[in-house]
C-alpha cells in the first residue's frame, strides 16, 4: 500500500477526462460488480447529472478510492458508491472521502444507504440509523441519515475503511 495521498480530487461528470472517468468506473465495477459478486446495472444514469460530484482519490497515480455525491430533491445529497480498493482498505481513504463530502454537503441533508457490516463505522462518522434493514442485490443495507449538526466529523474516526 502507498502513502495516503494528501489531496482528494473532485468533478462533475462533463470534467472528467476519458482514462480517469474509465478508472473510477473500474474500480467501482471491479469492487460492486466482481468482488462483491451483484450483477446489476452499475451505469445508471446518475453519473451524467450535472450535480453529481465524483470524489476520489489516487496513489502513484491509479484511483484507488471512490465515492459519488447525488442532488435529490429538498436539499438532500445522497453519497453511494463508496468504495476503496482491497489493498488500500484501511487506510483512512473512505473516511477522507466522506468527511470531504460531508464539507461540500454542509448546507443539506445528508443520506445514504449503508451495507448492513459497515453501519458502526458510519455512525462514527456522525450517521444514525433511519429505517429498516433491506436486501440491495442480496447485501443487507440499512438507510442513514446524517444526524442533525454532524457536518463536521471526526477524520481520524474515518480509519476503518
């Protein structure tokens, strides 16, 4: 595993450059798609949206994190696809990635949908649980919501993923 790059890197869809825009798919394909083995549409349309803002981060120059931050109506901004690559997991990215888009998201609300396993680490980021368990490509999830006035976690709390 590399040094943990110091500067995260943010576009809309339309300021992506083809290899980078090729690489944040990869990695979310081959994280969501082959790893955790769901066959499922993983282009969805969402990327193009002019709101939506990609995140990621690089080391040695491939992308090695990721997440994408949605517009939904009444100022809510969804974060999914929250993803790292398996030999850099543990490395703080996610929790840098988050607490970034939790800066750009300071005037919303926030929500996402957590995989069931990774609920604690969320809430350590500031997220409570806000309704039932479901099944998303037979991976347990649960919706959360940024608890009120937690726009500002704690980094080092974000170390786990």
């Amino acid at each position: 595993m590399g040094i943990v790059p110091a500067q995260l890197r943010t576009a809309a869809f339309g300021s992506l450059d083809t290899a980078t825009l090729y690489a944040l798919l990869r990695l979310r394909v081959d994280v969501f798609v082959v790893e955790q083995g769901c066959a499922y549409p993983e282009l969805d349309g969402h990327d193009l949206d002019p709101a939506t803002i990609h995140m990621w981060a690089t080391d040695s120059g491939q992308v090695v994190a990721y997440l994408r931050l949605l517009a939904e109506p009444d100022s809510v901004r969804r974060i999914g696809r929250v993803c790292v690559a398996a030999e850099h997991r543990g490395s703080g990215l996610a929790g840098r990635l988050i607490t970034e888009a939790l800066r750009l998201s300071a005037a919303f609300a926030v929500v996402l949908n957590a995989q069931s396993h990774l609920t604690g680490w969320y809430e350590r980021l500031g997220f409570a649980v806000s309704g039932p368990e479901f099944l998303d490509d037979g991976i347990p999830h649960v919706p959360m919501r940024l608890a009120s006035g937690r726009h500002s976690p704690d980094p080092s709390s974000g170390s786990g993923c």
